[in-house]
C-alpha cells in the first residue's frame, strides 16, 4: 500500500515539475519572447529545476513546444464548447473566445502562426493537428446543433473547415490590430461565420 501511495506520488511530483516547465515557457512568450530564443538551461531555471532534470520531462525544447500548441489547442476547444453548450451563440462565442485568447495570449499566439508555417515538419504538423482537432469537434457540434433546431445542414466539415480557417486568419490578423478596431474585426468574423452556416444550410435543403 504505503509503495503505491509512494509511486503515486512519484507521478504526481513529475506531473507537477513538467507544468513548472511549460508554464515557464509560456510565461516568457506572454513577456513578447518569441519561442526559438528560449534555451533549455533558461526554462529549467525559471521552473526552479536543474538543467538535467529537464530531460526527465521532455526530450528537448521542441517537445516542449509541441506540447504547448496542444496544451492550447485543447483550452480553445474547451472554452468555445463550453460557453456554447451553456447556451451562448456558437458563431459569437467562437470568434469573441478566440480573439480574446490571441489578444491576450500574443506570444503563444504567435508562436502557433510561425510553427504553421515552420519548416520543422513536427511543428507543423502539431499546428495542423490542432486545427483539424477544432475542426473535428466543431462540425460534430455543427450537426448537433442543426439536429436539436430541425435544419438539415450539409457539408458540416467543410463548413467547420472554412471557419476555423477564418478563425485563425482573423485572429493572427488581430494581434496587429489598433484596440479601437478590434470590435469591428469580430463583426466582420462573425458576418463570415454567419455565411458560412447559411450556406451550409441552404445545401443540406437542395
């Protein structure tokens, strides 16, 4: 019993030092760092670890990332679900959520544009499996959704597909954005969005 209780600890302690390290990290992109300047040695002293001790975690600063655009990834989808489930509009929470994490969330926002444009082929990868990932779980509730309303919808992937894309063209856009814009921004998105569902709609009824 008691090495059970130990083990579980043991799990508990590395679960907690691998967040230290992500937090770390994403503490210092939120500062305006950009990801390929961090160093390994530095993330480690900023999570109060030795420089060893990283290894133990992460196989190197790329895992690190990688992990870090899925930790994101995962919130987004959470937050936009939840407040939709909650019975917020799904187009409206979609865009305010999203323009609201990039906003105040830049460096790790910047960091998923450049890692989906990276040469590296596993950050890109993490970033395409991200949007896919949102993709997936929005047209699952795009057809839902439709059901619960009586509206036969069609095509809800690619509908799913181009909204995401907008999502993240429009957000990235944002970070560039004058605040006294931004609310002109997010009605555009939302116009988009809009759009989009109506004509999905409109082919599930042809």
């Amino acid at each position: 019993m008691t090495t059970a209780l130990q083990k579980v600890s043991r799990q508990q302690q590395k679960a907690e030092t691998r967040q230290k390290l992500l937090d770390a990290a994403a503490a210092e992109l939120a500062s305006g760092r950009s990801f390929d300047t961090l160093s390994l040695r530095e993330v480690a002293k900023l999570a109060g670890i030795a420089p060893t001790s990283f290894y133990r975690h992460f196989h190197d600063m790329e895992g690190l990332g990688l992990t870090l655009v899925e930790q994101c990834g995962r919130k987004l989808i959470h937050d936009v679900l939840h407040q939709a489930i909650n019975g917020r509009s799904l187009i409206r929470t979609s865009v305010e959520t999203l323009f609201e994490y990039f906003h105040s969330n830049q460096g790790m926002s910047r960091m998923i544009l450049q890692e989906s444009m990276s040469r590296q082929p596993e950050f890109r990868r993490a970033a395409e499996r991200l949007m896919e990932t949102m993709s997936s779980d929005l047209a699952d509730y795009l057809e839902e959704e439709a059901r619960e309303r009586g509206v036969p919808l069609g095509h809800a992937r690619i509908a799913a597909d181009s909204m995401v894309a907008i999502l993240f063209t429009a957000g990235i856009a944002l970070l560039d954005t004058p605040d006294d814009e931004r609310d002109r921004h997010v009605e555009t998105a939302i116009i988009q969005l809009r759009m989009i569902m109506r004509g999905a709609e409109a082919m599930g009824q042809a």
